[in-house]
C-alpha cells in the first residue's frame, strides 16, 4: 500500500510526489499519457522542438531572492535556482488601438508608463500597488470580492482598467468577464511585481528535472496508467482501479486531474456539474518558426498583449476563434547567456480565445483544414500590433481546444479549469483531495506551489 497516490504527472503532482517522498512517504504518480507535463509538455516534429502551454515563468524574482513563491518552492523541493537555469524576459507590452504599456521584471518601468499614459492615476496606482502587497493569499474571503469592483474604486480611467484585466485574464482566469479580488492580486505580483523568465531550454527542462528529483528521493512514476474510477467506501477512497483492471491501495489520494474530472471517478454518484460546473475558456495557439530571430525584424518584445477596442472581451469566443485579442509571444526575446537557437532561427506563438464546442465537432478532414485557415487569421489578427514576420515563416504547427482535452483531460478544453476553486484542496471524501488548477493557483510556478502546498496541508500532517 501506498502513503500516497498522485493522479496525474504535471508540474502540481510531481511537486507533490517530491515534497512527500522527503518525508520517507512511499509515493506513486501515475498518468495515462505517454510522457510528463500535460499540457505543459513538449514534442518533436519534423525535426524541431516546440513547447506546449508555457509562454513564460511568473513570478521570477533574482537569484539569491529570499522570498516569493519561486524563492519558497525552490526551498521545500530542496532545488537550486540553477537547477531551473531562468533568464529574465527581456520586455513585454500592452497594446490596445489608444495606448501602449511596456513593463519588464522591473516595476519602476511600469510605474513611468502608467505616469506617462494616465498622468491623473499615478497616485491611485500606487493605492492599487499597496493593497496588492498587502493582500493575504490564505484570506479566502477575497474570493467572494469581484476584481472589477474593487478596480473601479481604485482607478478612475477605465481604459487603465481593461489594459490591466488584459495580460492577467490571459494569464490565469477561468472567470468570464471578471477575476475574483484574490486571483487578481495573485496574477498581478506574479506578473507586474515579480516578473517572467525561461529557461533557455523551455519547459522540458523544468519536467526533467522534477522527474529526476521525484525518481531519485524513491518516487515512483508509471506512465500509460490511466485510472478508470476512485473505489469510495463509507465516506474514503478504498482503491484505486486503474484502466488496465489493477487496483492500487492507497492512504490517501491527490488528485490534480481537475475538480469535475475527479468527482467522475469517484463510483459513488457524487453529482459533477450541478455544484461546480467546469471552465468554458479554451484556446487556439499558432507556433511559427522562422528563418530570422524576431529582433532582426524589428520586434524584441518577449510578449505582447494585445487587444483591437478600448474594452476588453474575456468570455467564451462564438467563432472559432476570437480575432480581438491575444497574445504574442517570443521564445527568443529572453535575456540568455547564449542564443536560442543556433541555426539563427526565430519562434513566434500567438494565443486567442477559442470555441470549444466548434471544434469539437469537426470531422478529421474538416479539423486539419480549420487549423490551416485559422492559422491565418490569428497571424493576420495578430501582425496588426507587431512587424509582420509571414515572409519569413519556415514551419509551422497549432493546437486548439480538442488538444487541450487531450493533453489535460479538461471538460470543454478549459485552459485554467472550473471558475469556482477549492482552496483548500479538500473533497467529500476524507482522504482525496485536489491540487493544480482547481486548487486554485494557475502557471507553472502556481501548479508547482499548489502540488507543494496541499501536500503540505493535508499528506503530511501527521508526520
């Protein structure tokens, strides 16, 4: 029997899987796909590497940094800064039709852009940058407090408003129209006051050396082990029945499958949808790889967000794709100690908000036909706000919402999971328990926080 079984080998669960096997816990992960990350994940075609889902690390502050949540995760899986080798964006930037923002890991640079943009709000700003410091990550009644509100109190210019909703709905909200003041105060440090980075080698790098550190504290990971149903009696999971038909016992179980995706498996009838129902905002992402890096063509911006109007949408898209806004991101636009590529290649990624239920309904002719014409119009939506780089295109790839699906297992190809989240990682029955995007905190230094964090709380309270 195990201490622990871990459903599901992304950054969450294997954080977990890590954290308790230093406490001597005999800890298994297992995960249906074939290889780590979910949809954090990487894969080769045609002779090319390409990321899936990260854009860039959240929360970087400097080597040596005592404290943040990278500081704090570093410390409890007993890494090195080294260990994830991160270099600092070299600078991002908001743009709508009337104004632009640029800020890098350095808040003095916003903080001059707001001044230069919206005079009048300097001072309300500073306000906003207070309270956002001040707010208490365990307080779960700022979950109850709508984001737009408490904006709309603060700042007086809604067009700040919409320019700041912009990069941080994109970044982590399974919210439509709004954030919660929680969320939002979570995704504004990590983004504006702490900063993004990569590492040079992406996220494989990351997965890897999770992987190794799990494996080499006594952690056992089988992959191609997809679990078929929790086995709930009197009120705990009594055994884990994998698809293969073996049932694996277990003290307890964590599960970073997703809170309705979870309560499925479980084979006592607790209702899925009707108490939480699952996320509805799904994305299409382009990937183009060109013969050029982007600064030779004019662009050295690590992202761009961007929107076409002075409001911004963030709802489930009608069309297949949602042409007003998205992000454009640079793999290459990063400060390395080296190039990104050898070969003097360039990689442009471009983000837009996606119908999950049009492509789902796509037979496989039609679906490879849509991606090549949506490829389009998210480049054409996208080069209206930065040099355009479609001379240069080389190769190209795109995911949409099915992939998401397939990757994540997430109902309706939910980029950031169910809207309503479980804070405190506990379900209806004493010994399961969530971690990861349902949990509540999203990005890779989020997921790997949240694996930490509820294996703290609730696997090794009482060693």
């Amino acid at each position: 029997m195990y201490d622990t079984l871990i459903i599901g080998a992304g950054m969450s669960g294997l954080a977990a899987g890590i954290r308790l096997a230093y406490y001597d816990q005999r800890v298994c992960i297992v995960e249906r796909h074939t290889t780590i990350g979910g949809l954090n994940g990487f894969y080769r075609l045609r002779g090319r590497d390409y990321d899936v889902g990260l854009h860039a690390l959240t929360n970087i502050t400097p080597k040596g940094a005592k404290r943040g949540p990278l500081a704090r995760l570093l410390r409890q899986l007993r890494l090195s800064w080294d260990d994830f080798a991160i270099s600092p964006q070299v600078g991002s930037e908001i743009v709508f039709p009337s104004a632009r923002l640029r800020f890098d890991n350095d808040l003095d640079l916003f903080r001059a852009e707001i001044a230069r943009t919206f005079p009048a709000q300097v001072d309300n700003f500073e306000r906003l940058i207070a309270e956002v410091a001040e707010y208490d990550d365990l307080n779960e009644t700022h979950a109850a407090i709508s984001a737009r509100e408490r904006l709309n109190e603060l700042l007086t210019e809604p067009l700040l408003v919409e320019m700041l909703f912009c990069p941080l709905m994109f970044y982590g909200s399974a919210r439509e129209h709004d954030m919660d003041w929680g969320q939002f105060s979570i995704m504004f440090r990590s983004i504006f006051m702490e900063g993004l980075g990569r590492p040079h080698a992406g996220v494989r790098l990351i997965l890897k050396q999770l992987v190794r550190k799990f494996r080499g504290v006594g952690g056992e990971l089988k992959l191609r082990t997809g679990v078929e149903r929790l086995h709930v009696e009197d009120g705990r999971v009594a055994g884990v029945v994998l698809q293969n038909g073996q049932t694996i016992e277990a003290k307890r179980v964590l599960s970073s499958a997703g809170w309705p995706e979870t309560m499925r498996l479980c084979d006592d009838g607790q209702a899925v949808t009707a108490q939480r129902p699952p996320g509805r905002l799904s994305f299409c992402e382009t990937i183009a790889t060109l013969d050029v890096e982007p600064k030779r063509l004019g662009h050295d911006r690590t992202i761009t967000f961007y929107n076409d109007s002075d409001t911004f949408d963030w709802s489930e898209s009608h069309e297949p794709c949602d042409l007003r806004s998205g992000v454009i991101c640079s793999p290459n636009n990063f400060e390395y100690d080296e190039p990104f590529d050898k070969e003097g290649e360039g990689v442009m990624r471009i983000t837009a908000l996606a119908n999950f239920d049009y492509w789902r309904g796509l037979d496989e002719s039609t679906y490879r036909l849509e991606k090549l014409r949506w490829y389009d119009h998210i480049t054409d939506s996208a080069v209206r706000f930065i040099p355009d780089y479609r001379g240069r295109v080389v190769d190209t790839d795109m995911f949409t919402p099915t992939t998401i699906v397939r990757f994540t297992g997430h109902d309706n190809g939910a980029i950031y999971g169910a809207p309503e989240k479980q804070l405190d990682g506990r379900t209806h029955l004493e010994n399961l328990f969530i971690c990861g995007t349902d949990q509540g905190f999203v990005g890779i230094i989020g997921a790997i926080t949240s694996g930490i964090g509820m294996a703290n709380m609730h696997c090794l309270r009482d060693q």
